[in-house]
C-alpha cells in the first residue's frame, strides 16, 4: 500500500488535519464493528490532535463506549515511593494523557491501557540485574538498549517483568484484535516511543529499554526533570515491530529536530538505525502508512518528487490551504462551569 505523506502549515494546520483522518476513520470503522482500538502516542506531536478529538467526543460525533486506548510506552523511576505516586507523578504518561484527553471527555473510552512501567521499581530492577547477569542480555547498537529477558531466570523478579508486565501487554492487544490506528511521533534519532536507534526490529513486542543518554538529557532539556537523578534510566516501550501491526499508522511530526528523521525514513532504505524507516517493511506487506508533517519537516521531501514517485508514495502540499478549526477557536470552546470541551 503507497505511503501517503500530507505536508501541512504549522502545528494547528497539523492536529486539524490529523484528527480529521482519525475521526473519519473510526466513524468508518465503527459502522461494521463495535468497537474501536485506537494506539496514543505522548509528547507535545498529539496534543492539538487530542484537543481536536475532545471536542469531536463532546459534541456527540464519536462513540467513546466504543473506543479502546493502548499507549505506547511509560517510564521506569519515576519519583515516588510506590506505583501510586509514580502513576500520578506529573511527568508520567498515565497523568499525561488524563491532562491532554482522558480528563476533558464528558463520556469515558470503554477501556484505556497503558504500559505498566509504573508498577516497576527501578532500584530493585537495577539489583536483579547487577545480581543476575546470566538471565538477560543488552540488544542495540547505540547507548540506548533494550533489556532481553530470557525464558527461564534465577530471578522471580525478572521473570515476573517479562511475563507479567512485557508479554502481558502484548497479548492483551492481541486479545482486543490489534490495534486499528496507531498514532506515533518521531524522536530526533527517528526512534518510536522509547525503540531507540539502534535497538532491533525482529522480535520486538514490548520492551524494558534502557534509556539512550539522548533521551535522557533531551527531557532534562525540555524541563520534564530538573536534574540526571530525577530523571528515569528505563522504560516500557511498545516495539517498532508491534506499532507496524497496527492496520493504521499515522505518523505526526513537527519541527526542524523531526526534518532528517521524517526524510530519511522513506528515501533511505529501512534499518535498525533509524526505527521508524520499518514503515517502508509495513507498507510492502500492505499497512497503511500515512506521515503528517509541518511544512518544516516535510520541506526535503518536497525537493525530492521523483524519488518519491519511484517509492510509490504519494506526497501532497497542504501547506498554502487554511485550517478549518484552529485550535485557538477549539480553546474557547471549553464549557466555563465544567472546562471540558464541546
């Protein structure tokens, strides 16, 4: 199936456009089925899209009973003395996705998932490491690694992470029938939720990572954490292998940081390197793989027609259209007495 690529104005221009796709496609979808599992994606890519959705949701255009969330990934150590204080710390992604959708809905998604990063405790995971080398094994090429559990471990520990918390995941999404759209972002090395480069595709479900030192100092950067001992070392991640199954993905990006990693995905050939290039293995296989992207990362590959021609992707300028909704005009829709959307 040919990837198609929709270059837009800006942010708003971006979520208006993105949410669109996805508001189209689960009225769609719910007219032959009864339900609706949609993957989400943290950070500030989805943000406009989840206001957009909120205020479809509250206005009576989508069926929340009939939706069903998967998120992509959620940190290990993150502050707090027990898996309650982790899940409600700030900066995890279950209070993040209450903050920017869950929280806004007037009427709640039937079932909303959730890695469950929060109910391990990074100190004793570091102990059962440091004590039971021979039960695991570091797979990538770069400082950011995923943590390979094996089969059989002398730790109970270890061996209730990969069954309980990695695999446990994995098949519940399998158990709901897989995921009919999965939203992602794209990190500045062009990793996936926290596949970091470098990191194998084959076989990745979910996976314990190892945080790239990247990562780490770019959420430091971006304020998420004030200083290298706040910040979390590890996380649970879906695998770039598990969000291609997904029969939608659709990729957002925006920014000069997104530029080469949006570029080189779909005109250099797929590697390990560069996680989301696997798009170009799930699209030869028939996924339907659709980037939309400001006009700042998408300006090479509006240089590069042909070569897109030949990769049999479809490329469209949106940039000089005219968003139907901003999200400015979406703020002042909140309700004053409740400050939930619609």
């Amino acid at each position: 199936m040919p990837v198609r690529v929709l270059v837009t104005r800006d942010f708003d221009h971006l979520s208006e456009t993105a949410a669109s796709i996805v508001i189209k496609r689960i009225i769609q979808t719910l007219r032959d089925k009864d339900e609706f599992n949609i993957g989400l994606a943290t950070g500030r890519s989805p943000t406009g899209l989840y206001k957009h959705l909120v205020y479809a949701a509250n206005r009576g255009k989508l069926e929340c009973r009939k939706l069903r969330s998967f998120n992509l990934d959620e940190y290990i150590g993150l502050p707090g003395e027990n898996e309650q204080q982790r899940t409600l710390h700030p900066e995890s992604y279950a209070f993040f996705m209450v903050r920017e959708l869950f929280g806004l809905l007037r009427h709640k998604f039937k079932e909303t998932l959730i890695p469950f990063g929060s109910l391990i405790d990074q100190q004793e995971l570091l102990r059962q490491l440091k004590n039971h080398p021979q039960d695991w094994s570091e797979q990538g090429t770069s400082s950011g690694k995923a943590i390979a559990i094996k089969a059989r471990t002398s730790s109970a520990y270890l061996s209730w992470v990969k069954k309980d918390i990695l695999e446990a995941y994995a098949r519940r999404i399998k158990k709901c029938g897989g995921i009919d759209l999965q939203i992602i972002g794209v990190g500045g090395r062009g990793h996936v939720a926290f596949h970091e480069a470098g990191i194998p595709i084959r076989g990745s479900q979910v996976l314990l990572v190892k945080l790239d030192e990247n990562t780490v100092q770019n959420a430091i950067a971006d304020g998420h954490f004030a200083s290298l001992n706040d910040c979390p070392r590890f996380a649970v991640s879906m695998g770039a292998e598990l969000v291609y199954r997904a029969k939608t993905v659709l990729l957002l990006a925006c920014g000069a940081r997104k530029l080469r990693p949006v570029t080189d995905s779909l005109l250099e050939n797929p590697t390990s390197d560069l996680p989301i290039s696997y798009g170009q293995v799930y699209t030869a296989q028939g996924g339907e793989l659709i980037y939309v992207v400001d006009k700042t990362a998408g300006q090479e590959l509006l240089r590069h027609p042909k070569e897109l021609r030949d990769k049999k992707i479809k490329i469209q300028d949106l940039s000089a259209g005219r968003a139907k909704l901003s999200l400015r005009r979406i703020r002042f829709a909140l309700d004053p007495d409740t400050g939930i959307f619609g």
